[in-house]
C-alpha cells in the first residue's frame, strides 16, 4: 500500500491509505477474540475518526486470516461481575453505541471466523465483505448464554425470523455463501481477498460525496427505528439538505461538463 502508516494502539493495528481506515485486531494467539483492550482500541479510534474530514470510510478487520471467534470467554468473570445499570465495558460498553452511531461508512472484511461476538460486528458493520471459507454463527446459547451486543435484534432485522432463530436457538454456522444468500454478507471473495475488496469498496465509497454518503447512510439506519411514514420524512429532510449542498453543485457541474467531480464535504 502506497502512504500506508501503520501503529499499534492496544490491540488494534491501525492502518490508513488516503481516505481509507483499516482498524485490525490483533490477538492472533486467540483468535482474534473480543476483550476490553480490544474494545478500548476500537472505540478509541472511532472517536477520533468520527470528526477526521479526511477520513470517508473504515474498514475492520482482524490479523492472520481470521476475522474474530467471538468473546474472549476468559473474560466471563468480568462481565458476570459488572452491574446492570453501568457501561458494562467488559462486554464492550460503549464501543457498541460508538459503532452504531459512526457516521461515515464502515465495512468489515471476514476470513474464516466470525463467531458470537465478531459476527456481532460484522453484523453491526455497514456492509460485510468474507472470503469463502468464513464461517459465521452465533453459538452462545451453547455456552449458556445469548447474544448481548446485537445480534438477535440485527439478525432478526437481516435475514428474517425464522432463519435467525436456527442460528439463535440452535446455534448453528453457516457459510459465507448462505450467509450472502441469507443477506448478512454483500460480497463473498476467494480466501484471502476479502480486505482486498473491502479497500476496492471502500475507494469506490470514497470518491462520492462524503456528505451524500453520510445523509444515506443516516436515512437509511432510520428505517430500522421509525415507522415507514416517519422514515419517509427523514429521507425527505435528509435529501433537501444534499441538493442545497456544495457538493450536489460540484457533481451537477461535473456532470455537464463530463468530468471528474471533487467533492469537499459541503
């Protein structure tokens, strides 16, 4: 990669080529397993992120081939022991809200594994990119336990009722090409190449209007939360602001005059 800077911030390697952000765990010895550093990482660089005008999208995901086998089950005596009411950082905290509020887009590229957790994030990810070999599943009810970062509501939400509750209820896998049948997953790659089409998605992403994109995104992230009528009116709202934008001048003179358009943001 070309300008590519890369630094480790706890357990997350960070990465950056022009507009594009890959955030990567890096617990290979554990398969990539979400733990309180890891979250602590991801929602750090979020933060920052978030107000980077430079920055017009994010990528995730995780070293050595494998996207992430869910939740680091050592730290099951910590999240047993963290109150109801609190952050409850050792499940994640606010990481979660971090991510579901992110404005710009984020795609998390998937190899081999996305169990509990990381399907979890892949779930919560705006588009889902994974090579053929990946497995994904939400077995926690096998440990005792159920999903806690999302995943029977964005399941349920991604590919119906009734194919959810086999993974919910019995935890069982599927493969990246049911789980692109199903709807989880946008893309499926050769192993190996998923990042590689997460970073050709993502340039393609960032040569829109970074404003565009960000009111899209926005309207349609709301039509999981209001009804149709309500939805309606905030892709409505969130339209007239993009026509009155800069950049809906810049690409309508672009157009006309048949070349490339450069976008700001405004």
């Amino acid at each position: 990669m070309s300008e590519k800077a890369m630094h480790e911030e706890s357990e997350v390697l960070v990465s950056r080529e022009g507009a594009i952000v890959t955030l990567t765990i890096n617990r290979p010895r554990a398969k990539n397993s979400l733990n309180r550093a890891v979250f602590d990482g991801l929602r750090a660089q979020l933060a920052q992120l978030r107000h980077d005008d430079a920055v017009r999208a994010v990528i995730v995901t995780g070293t050595e081939g494998v996207f992430c086998a869910g939740a680091d089950i050592t730290a099951f005596e910590a999240i047993r022991a963290e109150s109801l009411l609190g952050e409850r950082a050792a499940a994640g905290g606010g990481f979660w809200s971090e991510l579901g509020s992110f404005p710009k887009p984020v795609i998390a590229a998937v190899e081999r594994l996305a169990l509990g957790g990381g399907m979890e994030l892949a779930l919560a990810c705006d588009i889902v990119i994974a090579g053929e070999s990946t497995k994904f599943g939400l077995p926690e009810v096998k440990l005792g336990a159920i999903p806690g970062a999302g995943g029977t509501q964005h399941l349920i939400r991604a590919i119906g009722k009734s194919k959810a509750m086999v993974m919910l209820l019995a935890g069982d896998f599927i493969d990246a090409r049911k789980a692109c049948d199903a709807g989880i997953v946008a893309e499926v790659t050769a192993d190996g190449q998923a990042l590689v089409a997460a970073l050709a998605m993502a340039d393609r992403i960032a040569a829109n209007s970074p404003l565009a994109v960000a009111l899209a995104k926005d309207a349609a992230l709301c039509s999981f939360e209001t009804p149709l009528a309500s939805g309606l009116e905030h892709e409505k709202r969130n339209f007239f602001v993009a026509m009155r934008s800069a950049d809906n001048h810049e690409g309508q003179e672009a157009f006309l005059s048949k070349r490339a358009p450069k976008f700001t943001g405004q």
